[in-house]
C-alpha cells in the first residue's frame, strides 16, 4: 500500500465529530452576539503584512505569521489576528458607516506556533468590537458579552473568570514608582510574561530586559496589590456597569493582565480557566483608542476582544458541556432498499418525505435489509422504512424504530406524520 | 490624512451587509445538505501541494494555486479545492468510517486568477459527496441535491439548469471515431474550453493541441449529438433516478460538459444560468473512482460536487433572491440612554430583557434622545425604549415603535411580554 499524502503539521481534519464542535461554537456564539445586537462581519483572510506591521507587535507579525509573496512580490499574510482588519474595514468606509457600531466575526486564522494541546497553526476566533464609544460602561458590554457566552456554553463562574486591568492605571503608578516612560513597554512585556514563567525564570527575564534589582521589586509589589483597581478613573466605573449588566460574578481584577498586543490603551482583559489542563487564557481583549487614526482614518474609540476555539474546546470537553451524539447523521430517517426494483420507489418516498419537511438518509443501492438496519444504527438513525413489493402494491411503508426494534406499517400517504410521531416519542429504555 | 492601507486584490471584505449573503447560503445549503442527511465536515485550509500535484489538474495547483515554502521548506498550498482532502481524510480513517459516507462543507478556498465579476482569489465553496457507492443512482442524489438548493433559494429551471454527461461514454465514442486513447486527454482539454473560446479561437485551440481537421470536424458534430447519452449504459438510468428525486426539471443531458479537473472517471455535471450577466459555471461534480487508490488508500467509489458562493451570489442578486434588511442590526429593540444617572439603569434593563430571551441594543452614552433614536432606526431597530427619572421612580418603561411614531409606558414587569407583542405586529403602512 501507499503512504498516505501527511497533513501539514499544526492543521486539523474537522471528521464529523470535530466539526460539529466547531458548528456549536459559532451557532452559541452566534446567539450570544445578536442578543446584544452584534452585526456579522468579516475580513479577508489574506492581508497585506504592512497592515499588521506597525502595531500587531513585533512577535506576532514576524515570528507567529506566515508571511508570502505573491507572484507580483508583495508580502502576504494570512491572518494572525482581525482588529486590524476590522479597522481598515471602518476607515474605509467611515462617512458611511453608523456609530456607535457593534460587529462580531467567528473565522479561521493562522499563527507560526510549536503546536500543543490547546495550540494549533489554523484555528478559529471570535471576535467582537464596539467602535465610537469611549466610555468604561462600553468597555463593560464587552466583558460581559464574553461572559454571557461562557454562562450559555454552561461554564460557571467556579470555571472561567475574566480578569482585568488597565494600562493607563498602570502606567500612572510605573511614573509613580518612578520608572521612566521609556521602560513601560519593556515593563508591560515583563509582566504579561508572568504567568508563562517560573519565578526565578521570570526575574531573570526582567534583568535581561533593563530592570535595576529595585524597579523589579517594585513591578513585582505592583502585580500583588489587588486594590490597585481603586486608583483608576475608569475601573471602578467598569466594574459597576458588569454589576448592572449581571456578569459581576464573572469578572474580577487581576494586576498581572497587560495583554501582548501593542495597541491597546485602557482597559484590558483576559478570560482564563479557574482550573485545567490547558493554562493558557481562553480569550482577551481591551481598548484600543488610536489605532483608526494609525491606519489612515480619523481617530475613533475601540474596545473588542477575540478568543479562539482551541482552548475552549479543551476545556468544554474536560466538563463535558459539548453536545452528545456529535457523529450522528442529521438525518434520523433512513429509507431502506428492497431490490434493484424498487431502488426508484424508494427514492421516491425519500423525496416525498423531503418535501414534507422531514430531513432523510436514503441508502443508495440494493443490500441485504439487516445489513442496511445496522448501517441506519450506525449513522445515529432513530427509524428505518421498508418499501418492499407488498408494500409497494398496498401503497404503504413499513416504519422500524431502531431503538426498540418494533416495526408496524402505515399507509404511505401518513408515513410522514407517522414518522414525525414516532421521532417525538422517548425511544424505549 | 495618512493613506489607508489597501486590501489584498481579488480578497473580499465583508461588511455586514455582505456577510449576510455568506451566511444566509450557509444556513440554506445546511437545510438541503441535512434534509439528505449529509453530515457537516472540512479539511485543514492548508494542505501539502504533494496532495494536488498528481490528479487536481496541472493547470490548477502549478498556475492558479497560493503556494508558499513553511519554514522547513515544505511546499504548502491554500487549497484551491476540497476532494483531494477529503479523499485524503477518508483514506486515512477507512477502517473506522461507515459507508455509504455522505459528507457536505462549507469553507474558504483560494486561487490565483484575475479578479472579475464573480471571480476572485478567495472564495467558499459548498462541497457534498457519497463514497462507497458506484450507482448511476448515486450520481443522481448528488445532481438532485444540487438542484434542491437551486429550488430553495428560489432559482427556477429557467433560471438554472444543471448539465450532465459521462466520461466512460465520451472516451468510448472518441474511440469509435478512430481516434486513439493517448489523445483522449488533450480532446477533454479542449471539450472544456467549447464554452470559454469565441467558435474561431477554439477551432485554432484544438488544431494547435494536435487535432487534425478530421479528427476536429468529428468532436465538433459529437458536441451537437443531444442523444448521445441514450448510448451511455449509465445515463439513462441517471434520469431515471434524478426523476424519481423530484428533480427532472433542473438536470439536462449536454455533451460538451466534461470538467476541468483529471480525476473524474464517470458521469461528470455541471450548473449553469441560463441566463446571466456571468457566464461560467455555477457548480461543478462528477464520479472519481480511483482517487481514493491514488492517494493510498484502498479503493473506493466517489461522487461529489463543489459550488463556489461568487456566482451564484451574483445570480441571486440580479434576480432579486437575496434576504431584505441585510445591513440591519439582528437586535430589533434598542434601549436608550436618557442621562449619565439613568445609565447603569439602562443596562440593566437591556440585561434583564436578554435574560428573558429577547436580542437587545443598547446604547453605550447618554445622548440627546432625538439623536439616540435616529440610530436606532437606521441600524434597523423596530422600537426605542426611554427609562428617565419618572419611569424608574414608578418602575416602568416608555416603548416607541419608530415605524408609527406611537409610544406607550408600560410597568417594568410587563415590558418584555409588551415588546413581544409589538414586535409581532406588522407595523402600520
């Protein structure tokens, strides 16, 4: 036999049974999105790498991208991330557009990573952005859209929590502590690693980046103080509004959350699982006031956040809260055929059975009818009709439920009411 | 004002009005593939150009495919197509899969062509195929399922018919007419450009590619023979089976369909308008029974189809068959914001109406409530409700229909029952 042609490393086959997870994901997230009145968008999928070049981060555009040119020589990227897009989207069309605007996205991107559990180079994201409102309480809606996804996918607060932060808080109290403008994006890049090192890993990391032995102390006293929040202008606002939005159980403060992308200038946050076997963060997010004016609009306020499918997976898997049956067939009529001769009767009847509105696998050719029974169980069919010659010349349909093995006959003309009966009916323990 | 950063050419950017086209074939093409009980699936986007490079085509993967060196120096493709993936993923899990396999995707695609109407570098594809079946009867479902959607959508036999014919039978009449198997390729080759090439630029087409004058005048009269299929020990009982689906008025026999891709093997179609401002194909399918083999897998019979949304989307625009309101917010409700004091009462009440299952917009800011309202009906809200001092001193709420002008208070309580009811009231002329 021939070796079967590999997948590329980092890309995943969606059999039945994945994409039906997938399928979950983007019809809750659908759900969730519209009940706050989110419009769908999306972006290409192939963007110029100038659009991600200035503010994306350096990390994510020239490590974590895969970058092209194409036959004229321009770089392309595939997508590693949507604000960008989304924002070139909005100043393009800005004198058109109605705001405050609300728009979310559920699509593939692509990121150059070492693949591991919870981490793949082709995945899917959610995203959803508020654009032309600048205010704390929008920052809110924000978080609590992410949370009404989680309480709707059945993930308690015990489970996920959306942890906050605010980086012109932050910045306010690194010129406090005395450290110069200059360093705060070093400072920033040394705190988002915090959770992904060890202690004395982490410490070295912030000496190797420029910190005196005194300035880490004093980052490293900033992440314990869990008040902090008190001393910003817009958090304690924020915090009010996820009350008055009924998501405070889901959100909470949490000095440590910096977020890696370069555009962000308020509020920022990030979801994570309380506990799991994947510890990255499930989603993140923030304001970002001036990236519109950076890709050539007029200045505009953001706030949005994205969060992929892979870790979530994990861990709805983990608690299992997927939906059962994921490989089942969405039809759970099976149209048995008797004979070559009856081949055509019986695709007859599947199309009737069609057009009554009934969704129903028809089995292609002629087989032994036990054959076909056990294929109908396997597919996840819940009843089997038989149109054999008796039938056929008595214009009626024999109906098997699978699970309790009864079989009765109908005349043909009710097998579709029948049928809708029978599917209704608890299937015999 | 700085430039604004261009999108990549022959990409699409989806405004929300755009995206709802995307989803509303999604959606439709869900319900027809599931009413034959075909199960959701898809293949990773990237895939190793190895997998292409024998049976897609030359022409496809070396000309018209995103192909890039990863880091490692594999060849990786965005794929221009889904079969090879598909046989590739059923190849890898034969022994775990039931067949008869039914099996339906909707995902993105890329190729490399100019840009036109109807045409771009990126594209979704709705692909559907039946493997483990080698029937006529097989290749029927296929061309009925198509024709299904056809009919949902609302598109007529008139508008869109698809054409059908066999390989088998056209290489056994090429032989008939003298004319050898090694030549057989290049004859398909120019078959396929019948319908792309004015009558002169084809006739110099198939001399340059080594037809001589006999060997032209001879394909030519086979391209104008309508009854050829009756010779075809597989069609006629193709029709046969395509009408007892129901679907006899869409499917039309048509000896110049043949395919541009190398793998298909058997009965081949293709859907056309019958009348549009564009001219290519609709949709394309066909029987591919050794592409299992050849990618190392055991043998095993396959018929699919794949249809690009580009244009079809156009079709349906120009006969007027695409959903109304496609730029509107899906939240019908949008509650106002009457003062900086009132806001967190506003979002609460938002939050308590989603609670009770309805879509609600909220806006972010207290504004003037004449301009808050103008927002709401032009992101396509139905009614506006006001929560000032008054109405939260008496627990209520003020509901405005915008389509009459009419507005009404209503007792806190009682507003998400009232806003249903509004809501399933035509509004007036």
């Amino acid at each position: 036999m021939k070796k079967i042609i590999q997948a590329v490393k980092g890309t995943r086959d969606f059999y039945p049974a994945e994409k039906a997870v997938i399928t979950f994901l983007y019809q809750t997230i659908r759900e969730v999105s519209e009940s706050f009145g989110y419009q769908e968008y999306d972006g290409p999928f192939l963007e110029s790498i100038d659009l991600y070049a200035a503010k994306s981060g350096e990390e994510l555009v020239k490590e974590q991208s895969f970058v092209f040119p194409d036959k004229s020589g321009n770089l392309i990227a595939l997508r590693p991330e949507l604000t960008p897009s989304l924002v070139r989207m909005i100043a393009q069309k800005q004198r058109q557009l109605h705001f405050p605007l609300r728009w979310w996205s559920f699509g593939p991107f692509w990121r150059y990573e070492s693949p591991q559990k919870g981490r793949g180079r082709e995945f899917f994201q959610w995203n959803a952005d508020l654009i032309g409102a600048a205010s704390p309480e929008a920052d809110a809606e924000l978080a609590a859209l992410l949370a009404s996804l989680f309480r709707k996918l059945g993930l308690g607060p015990d489970q996920v929590q959306v942890y906050v932060n605010n980086r012109r808080l932050m910045e306010e109290e690194l010129r406090v502590m005395g450290i110069p403008d200059g360093l705060h994006e070093i400072v920033f890049k040394i705190i988002d690693r915090r959770d992904k090192l060890a202690d004395q890993d982490w410490q070295a990391y912030a000496l190797d980046l420029g910190l005196d032995g005194k300035q880490f102390s004093a980052v490293q006293g900033l992440l314990e103080d869990r008040e902090l929040w008190k001393k910003s202008p817009e958090l304690p606002r924020f915090f009010e509004a996820v009350d008055a939005l009924g998501a405070a159980d889901y959100v909470a403060y949490a000095p440590r959350i910096i977020r890696g992308l370069d555009y962000y200038t308020g509020t920022v946050f990030e979801a994570q699982a309380v506990s799991s076997t994947v510890r990255r963060s499930v989603a993140g997010g923030g304001r970002y006031d001036n990236l519109m004016a950076d890709v050539g609009g007029d200045p505009l306020p953001g706030v949005g956040f994205a969060m992929g499918d892979m870790v979530l997976s994990v861990i709805l898997k983990e608690l299992d809260l997927l939906p059962p049956d994921r490989d089942a067939s969405p039809a759970r009529v099976m149209v048995t055929v008797f004979s070559e001769d009856t081949l055509l009767a019986s695709y007859q009847l599947a199309a009737e059975l069609r057009a009554a509105g009934l969704d129903v696998y028809s089995y292609p050719t002629p087989e032994k009818l036990g054959k076909q029974f056990k294929h109908a169980d396997r597919v996840g069919a819940r009843l089997a009709l038989v149109q054999g010659p008796d039938e056929i010349k008595a214009q009626a349909v024999a109906i098997k439920d699978l699970a309790s093995g009864e079989q009765k006959t109908y005349p043909r003309s009710e097998a579709a009411g029948a049928i809708r009966e029978l599917l209704d009916k608890p299937p015999a323990a």
